[in-house]
C-alpha cells in the first residue's frame, strides 16, 4: 500500500503534486493500491473545501486511488497507542512550560549548541506525575541503538541514537504531532512505500523509532526525492497547480514536465529506482515548449473547446496560433478579439466603411484569393489598403498568422465577424 497525504492548510504546489503522481506511477508498477490520507488534524488552519479541492486536482490528474482517508478519523488509535506507550515506560509525561523550553533552546543557541530536551521529567517521581495538575505532553524515550534506513534515492543512511532526543508525540491539547500521527497511520493502513520530499527526511527516523518502539516490525521503505526549486527569474505563483492550470497549461503536459524532473527512464517504464537524487529547478519555458507540443497533439474539436467553441475549424484556428502562442490562455487572448467588436482607427475608419459594404454584398467564397479580388473590384482599393483593413477587421490586429490561413477557418464566421 501507497499513501499520498496531502494538508488541508494550503493549496496544491508543483512537488505535492510531483510526490502525487509518483506515488501514482509506483503503485502501478508494484501492483499494490494507493489511498488518498487528509492531513486534517490542524482544525484552525485548515481551509474549508481544501479537500474536495485536492480530490478534484487529482481527478484531473488522472490519479487513481483505492480510497479517501482522514487523519481526524484515526484519533482513538493515536491516543491509545500513546497511552501503551506510557503504560510501557516507553513514553512519559513532560510538564515543561513553552517559556522554559524556549529558554533552554536560547542557552543552547548562546552556547552555538545543538538543542536537544534534556530528559527533565522522564524520571519523575509517580506521585509527581499523578499529582501534577499542570498541562503536560508526552514524549517518547530517546533510541537506545542507532536508527538505520535505505532509502531508495539517497542510498544508506544512518542516524545516531544521541542525535534523536525525547520528542513529543502528543500535544497538551492532546492531539497527536505530525510524525507520531503519520507513524501510526502508515501502520493503520500497512504503508510499504513512503514517497516524499527530501526536506521531510529529518521526519523518518522519529517515525521509524515510533514505530519500533510499538512493536512494529514491518519494514517501511522510504523514497526521498529532492524538491523543485523556484527558480529566481519566476514568479512566487508558477508553483501553484491552481495558478498553472488557469494559465493554460494541460494536465498531461504538467505531469510529463513534473514526472521528467524526477524519473531518470520513460514514464511508461517507471521504476521506483530510476528516481533522480539531483536538485531541479521549475523552468516555465520548459513547460511551455512541453505544452505547446500536447497542445498541438490534441484533436481540432476538443482544441476548440479550450478557447469556448465547439468547432473543428476553430480548433484549427487555434493551431494557426499555436506559433505564437504557448497557453490555452494565450490561444484565448488570439481567438476572442476575432468575435469582440472592435474599435477601428481613424486613420482608416473610411476605408473599413468600404470593405465592410463590399463583404457585406459579397456572395460566399471558399478561397480567400477569391473574396479578396472581388472586394478590390468592388471597392476600387488596391491590394494593400484592402490587407490591413481586412486583417483588422477580421482579427484585431494589424500583425498575425497569413490572412489566408485564418480565413479558411473563419469563412464560415465571416457575416457574424464584420458587422
């Protein structure tokens, strides 16, 4: 079993999505199911909808899942393995306040010392504990042996026992912290894979420890992949998915820009060991060559659609831009001032008066040669008085793609186009 476990505080960026569809990818290539686990434990931060949000992404993403889980909804078996913990002197109650706890952490940093708790009240008195009517949280021992891990990515790691002190696994208020909730989860739901981001490595070994400290004796393999970074000529948005996808770019071309980030062979022959180790960085130019290429790759109709028709010849339309443009965004920005009314320059406002009559009388051509002639015999305008007027009219714009390869799409739109 794979597990995707997304927060509830915040929207999906670039590496959520990426951990997304590898976990996808590799629980297809393992044959074994991935479940969808809400992190929705911080009730204040959360954003409501967050996670119908994060499901609809997914849909769109195409990745598929066996099942929606909530964190919230594993609460009792967190309390109660935290309680065996206690029962087992394995964890015990700490009523250390936040203010000595920073102080503590102020003297080590005073000192250029690492903080680490000192084990103050591991070994209080029974009735000091019982008696205590100050909040408390519970922590759980340090290692007693040094933690050790293969990661599929970063190789063999070992992490000494005195590096891991005795860290809380419950709040005051009673809720479990991330890595002993998470830690328990992937034992709830017989995780064999976590695949996550580099910075969440530091997490492993306390969940490793939490794990064998409850007896726990299934190996959890892990796969570390390092984040994309923003790089500094891109905006702080670029690594929205929200922010990309109304930008303009395809589901299929974010996913092949992301899963190529990470994956070292083809997407179709997806291993979890061909997952690169080395630091990336988003380009927004990569991804628009990528997505211009899908762009191009989709069927004239569905094209179409994406900029509010539902037209063959529109789709084709669109393709025409396709040379200057990157984004169903920008295609839209091509395609909409073609149907607006437009506001003609005075400077040739008389001579769009005579081209718009002489189109307006003129039967249908197919051919834009066609149209074009009988306009300059009708008109008496010479070829390139009729070129810049009729493109404007027809688009907008003084500049663009051949007037003839638009009017082949447009013939069919020319009496609803100049009015």
């Amino acid at each position: 079993m794979l597990r995707f476990a997304p927060s509830l505080t915040g929207d999906m960026d670039i590496n959520d999505l990426r951990v997304a569809l590898l976990n996808y990818y590799a629980s297809k290539s393992l044959d074994e199911n991935l479940i969808i686990r809400m992190q929705d434990m911080d009730k204040e931060k959360n954003i409501e909808g967050q996670d119908q949000e994060i499901l609809d992404l997914l849909a769109l993403f195409e990745i598929e899942y066996s099942q929606v889980i909530y964190q919230s909804e594993n609460f009792r078996f967190h309390s109660a393995m935290a309680l065996q913990l206690v029962h087992e002197k394995k964890a015990f109650s700490c009523f250390c306040s936040d203010e000595w706890l920073d102080k503590k952490r102020q003297e080590a940093k005073e000192n250029k010392q690492a903080y680490s708790y000192d084990d103050a009240c591991r070994n209080l008195h029974p009735e000091l504990v019982i008696d205590n009517e100050n909040p408390f949280t519970i922590r759980l021992n340090r290692p007693d042996k040094n933690i050790t891990l293969n990661d599929a990515t970063q190789g063999d790691i070992s992490y000494d026992k005195d590096e891991i002190d005795s860290f809380v696994i419950m709040e005051q208020n009673k809720t479990p912290t991330y890595n002993f909730a998470s830690a328990v989860d992937d034992m709830l739901n017989d995780i064999s894979l976590v695949i996550c981001t580099k910075d969440q490595i530091e997490d492993t070994p306390k969940q490793i420890h939490i794990r064998e400290s409850l007896g726990y004796d299934k190996e959890v393999k892990y796969a570390h992949i390092a984040n994309i970074l923003s790089s500094s000529d891109n905006a702080r948005d670029t690594t929205s998915v929200k922010w990309l996808l109304e930008e303009g770019y395809l589901p299929s071309a974010i996913s092949n820009y992301l899963v190529s980030l990470a994956n070292n062979a083809p997407q179709e022959s997806f291993n979890i060991s061909n997952i690169s180790n080395s630091p990336t960085h988003f380009c927004l130019d990569t991804l628009k060559s990528i997505n211009k290429e899908h762009l191009k790759k989709l069927d004239a109709t569905e094209l179409s659609r994406y900029v509010g028709f539902a037209d063959a010849n529109i789709g084709e339309l669109a393709k025409v831009y396709l040379e200057e443009a990157s984004t169903t965004k920008e295609l839209r920005s091509k395609i909409e001032p073609i149907f607006a009314s437009k506001d003609i320059p005075k400077e040739f406002s008389q001579i769009a008066k005579t081209v718009s009559k002489s189109i307006k009388d003129a039967p249908f051509f197919q051919e834009y040669d066609e149209l074009k002639n009988y306009v300059l015999k009708d008109s008496g305008l010479n070829d390139e008085e009729f070129s810049k007027v009729f493109r404007y009219l027809l688009t907008g714009t003084l500049y663009g793609p051949e007037i003839a390869s638009i009017y082949k799409y447009l013939k069919n739109y020319i009496g609803e186009i100049i009015k």
